[in-house]
C-alpha cells in the first residue's frame, strides 16, 4: 500500500475527489489518511467511524453519479488488472460508468497489486460558469 499511497500523494491535485472500487480499497485511505488531505471521497456516505465499519457506508449509485459529475478530476484506487476480481455491485458498475462515458484517464500507475488512475471530466465547459472553478 505504500507505493499507492505514494501514488496517490504525488497525482492528487486539492479538490479532486476519489473513488475506491471496490470499496475495500478504501483500506488504503485507512492505513494513511494524511496521503488523502484535500481529497473528496465522493461516493462515501459515512465514514468508518462514524458507521462502525472498515470502510464506511457509500450512497447510492444515483447518488454517486451526481457526485462524480460534479468532479473535474477523480483519482480511482483500485486493483491492478491482473489481480482485479470482476465487479459486481451496483455502486461500483455505477463509478466505472460515469467514468468510461463522462472522464479521460489521464494517468495511470500499477504498483504491487494496486492502482491508482487519474480521470478527468470530457465536458470542462461544465465548470466555466462563475462560482465552479
């Protein structure tokens, strides 16, 4: 996990947000959070702690494509693909979605089993408007 966190803190720009798929690749927010200042975990509803769990409690898919939407840029931790298990749950088909229709990856690294991938928003129009920098 180091080599993402590493990652991580070297792609991510302040105010992007991030997504996890699957949601236990949260563990790497968990094991250094710091790496994650300035992030926005959009999908997450409720964190670890505050719903008692290992990786919190994410929204729904709906929920997480207006969010997603609202992104110019998403960092995606994830499984590196020779390792990736398929994904099954709604939340997760819903990120991937949203980013194969609406985002560009930008970059992308693999390191020891995981990655991290750098999507950014197709439609920057979408953010010119006064106020949505």
């Amino acid at each position: 996990m180091r080599a993402t966190v590493a990652d991580v803190r070297r792609l991510k720009r302040p105010g992007d947000g991030v997504l996890f798929v699957p949601a236990a690749r949260r563990d790497t927010k968990s094991v250094s959070p710091d790496a994650f200042t300035g992030l926005r975990d959009i999908a997450l509803m409720e964190s670890p702690a505050v719903s008692g769990t290992l990786k919190g409690v994410e929204t729904n898919p709906a929920g997480i494509r207006a969010a997603m939407l609202a992104q110019k840029q998403i960092l995606l931790v994830t499984d590196a693909t020779e390792v990736a298990a398929p994904v099954t749950s709604p939340r997760d088909k819903a990120k991937l979605s949203v980013l194969d229709e609406h985002f560009k990856a930008v970059a992308d690294e693999q390191v020891r089993g995981r990655r991290v991938t750098v999507y950014r928003s197709l439609d920057p129009n979408r953010f010119s408007a006064p106020g949505r920098g």
